[in-house]
C-alpha cells in the first residue's frame, strides 16, 4: 500500500473504541468501534496531501485487466487440470472468473492466489479468492474512501435565521 503523508494519517484514523467484557467481567469480548467522521477543517497542506494520497490509493487499487486476471485463473486452474473439458465450458468458466475478479487490481489477486497456493488443498474458488481478495484491499479501499470524504465538498446548510417553509400549494392546483 502507498505510504500515506505524516499529515493524513491522523485524519484517517478511527477513534478509539470501548472495550467490552462479559457480564462477569472475566472475559474480553472486542472493541466497541465508533464511528470514523471526517474532520470538520483541515489546513490546505492537509487537503494538498489528501488528495495526492487519494490519488496515490486510486492509482493502488487500479483493477487488473482482464488478459491479466485470466493468465492469472489459468495459472492457478491449471493445477487442478480437468481432462476433457470441452472448450465452451472452459471459456464459461473464464468469463465467470473474469467477471467476479474485474474489480480488484493486480496484486490483490496474486496475493489471493499466492495466500490459497499455501493454504489449500484443494481447486481454488470464485468465491474464496473473491474473499482474499476483499481482505487485500479492504484497508487501502476504507482510506480512499475516508480521503474522498474529507476532499468532498462541504454540503451547504441553510442560515439559522433563515425560516424553511413548507412547500405550498396555490389555489386551483390539484
């Protein structure tokens, strides 16, 4: 993952959150998290290297093209041969594989296959290489979220002064 400036790795960080115990108090049970906000102003450095950070995340989490995530399946599939598969079921496979991985970028599938190669036994999966894949990228995809956030325009919110009416009818408009 990108190293992220000194300047944005504080903005993107969760709060701490509240340790939770059994009702005896004897076992630790997990964290209570609170909910991650943006920060409500940042000094324009900060918005400078969010958004080189934003573009550096992108950049990372850029999908593979699909003659790679093929090469890659074939690869992988090839371990696990299957005699005598006609040609058509070979490509319906492809196409599901293709479809289903489209959305990561190239590393996260070579670290799913690599991390399935050592773990499993058995043919790799659509779905458990889809998983691995999601765990790759879940902390790179939460910043550049959490940047996109903090770069997103503030929404406009209407003067305290200023009375919001309800929208009225005329007479005659049915």
């Amino acid at each position: 993952m990108p190293s992220l400036p000194a300047s944005v790795k504080p903005l993107l960080a969760a709060p701490l959150g509240r340790a939770i115990w059994s009702a005896d108090g004897s076992e630790f049970e997990g964290v209570e998290e609170k909910p991650w906000k943006p920060p409500a102003t940042i000094t324009p450095e900060q918005r400078e290297d969010c958004r080189q950070a934003l573009v550096a995340l992108t950049r990372y989490l850029q999908p593979a093209p699909p003659e790679y995530i093929g090469g890659r399946v074939l690869g992988a599939l090839a371990h696990h041969f299957v005699p005598n598969m006609p040609a058509k079921v070979q490509s319906l496979v492809a196409d599901d594989w293709l479809d289903d991985l489209a959305e990561f970028p190239a590393w996260a599938i070579d670290e799913a296959f690599r991390k399935w190669r050592r773990m499993e036994e058995k043919k790799p999966t659509i779905a458990g290489i889809r998983d691995l894949c999601h765990r790759a990228v879940k902390k790179a995809r939460q910043d550049k979220e959490r940047l996109e956030k903090i770069l997103a325009p503030a929404e406009p919110t209407p003067a305290p002064n200023v009375l919001q009416l309800p929208r009225l009818r005329r007479m005659g408009d049915d």
